[in-house]
C-alpha cells in the first residue's frame, strides 16, 4: 500500500528541518544564515519567494537578504520602506497583509507590485535574538510572499520556521560575538607586548648612552620617521640586537 500524501510530505519537512538545523551548526556569519533561512522557508512553506531585513541598532537597515528572483526583490524592497516588514520591525509581532487589504488602505503601488509578482499576501514574521533579555530583541523580520490562501498546516510551519529562526540568528549573533571578543583580546595582547618592547628599548638607550628616558625617547621616535619604520618594529629591533643605537 503506497503512503498518504500527508506522510510523505511530513518525512520531506522532517528531512529537511534536519537538513537546516546540520547548515545552521557550521553557519559562520549573518550572510549565511539568511540564505539558509530563506532557503528553508520556500521549501518548507512552499511559497515562491522570502527575505530577511535585519536592523542595527540605530534602527537602520544592516543585512539585506533580498529574495534571489528578480521577480520579488522589487517588492521586497517596496514593502520594506512602507509596509509589513517595516511595521513588523516596529510591532515586533507578526503583520499580514493581503491584496485586498492593500487596495483598502491606499498602499496603490504595493497593491500593483503584488499583482505584478502574483502574490496574494504578504506576511512579515520577527526575529529575535536572546541574548540580552529573557523576552528576546526583535532586530529584523522574515518576510514570506504567498501565492495561494494559508492553510492551518502552513501557519504551524510558519511558527516552526520562526522558532527554529530565533534560535539560529542568537546562535550566530553569539558566536561572532565571542570571534570578535578573542579578536579584541588578541589585539590588545598584541598592543600591551608592543607597548611593553618599546618602553624596554627606551631603557636600554637610555642606560647605554647615558641620556634620560625623555631624550631616548626623542631619538627612537627620530630613528623611526627617518627609516619610514613603526615605533614598535624599531624597538623590537633594538631590544634583539638587528639596530644598534649606541655605536
């Protein structure tokens, strides 16, 4: 007995929220994570085209992960300067907008461009990011355009979708956030060793000349802008014998 249709279409969304939770482990920035999500979103859902809109801060566009069809892009970025995924930003709930709705609140042109591209609706889902409170940051939404009515399987999806969103753009958000805590980390090691040599070398030409530390100081910054080398280079250079000073 061949399987229900039901069954089958259950094993593909299994197999493929197995497949994106796998892609979200190894995601390594922002970039990435929208294309996987929109990706999952159109397979998943089986609506033709989505995008993601994500804020800074300031509450300006940061990552624009337009859909990849020329098609809906037009109107993603239409509805984004005026419409769901704007509103949805600001509400930090989701927004749902239908053609007919459009017509009714004089949204003419975003009306037009829906026709255009043959959709019928328009939904804008939030994203959010724990990492700073309990109750989650909306810093973007998730925009689905649909071409047929929703169906109740749909909108169960569409909160599987969302909450597996959530959880991956905290997980990446967090993670570049510790990159770049060791790549600041590194950095200021890097800058306490160079400051460290410098004060080093200081001493050394001030003990082998006979001057003060002020008027070594004087004479390695001279040396430096002379030969077009950093302050730093030259100092490790003195402290390891390559440039001698004192000759």
């Amino acid at each position: 007995m061949p399987p229900a249709v039901s069954d089958t279409r259950d094993h593909v969304h299994a197999r493929r929220l197995a497949q994106f939770t796998e892609a979200l482990a190894r995601a390594r920035s922002i970039g990435h994570f929208t294309r996987l999500l929109t990706d999952l979103s159109r397979h998943l859902l089986d609506i033709p085209a989505a995008g993601v809109l994500l804020y800074d801060r300031a509450g300006v566009p940061a990552v624009d992960g337009s859909p990849e069809d020329k098609r809906f892009a037009a109107l993603f970025a239409l509805q984004a300067k005026s419409g769901p995924t704007q509103e949805c930003y600001h509400a930090g709930q989701s927004v749902v907008l239908t053609h007919a709705c459009a017509v009714r609140d004089d949204w003419l042109d975003l009306a037009a461009a829906m026709t255009d591209s043959g959709v019928t609706a328009i939904e804008a889902i939030p994203l959010r990011t724990y990492s700073t409170s309990t109750r989650g940051e909306t810093i973007g939404a998730l925009t689905l355009f649909c071409e047929a009515q929703t169906t109740s399987a749909h909108r169960r999806l569409r909160h599987v979708v969302q909450g597996l969103a959530n959880i991956g753009l905290t997980t990446v958000t967090l993670r570049q956030d510790a990159s770049l805590s060791v790549e600041f980390a590194e950095r200021l090691r890097d800058k306490v060793r160079r400051n460290t040599e410098i004060e080093q070398a200081k001493g050394m030409v001030a003990g082998r000349l006979r001057i003060g530390i002020d008027q070594a100081s004087r004479l390695l910054t001279a040396v430096s802008e002379e030969h077009d080398l950093p302050l730093h280079q030259l100092a490790h250079d003195v402290l390891t014998g390559r440039t001698d000073l004192c000759g």
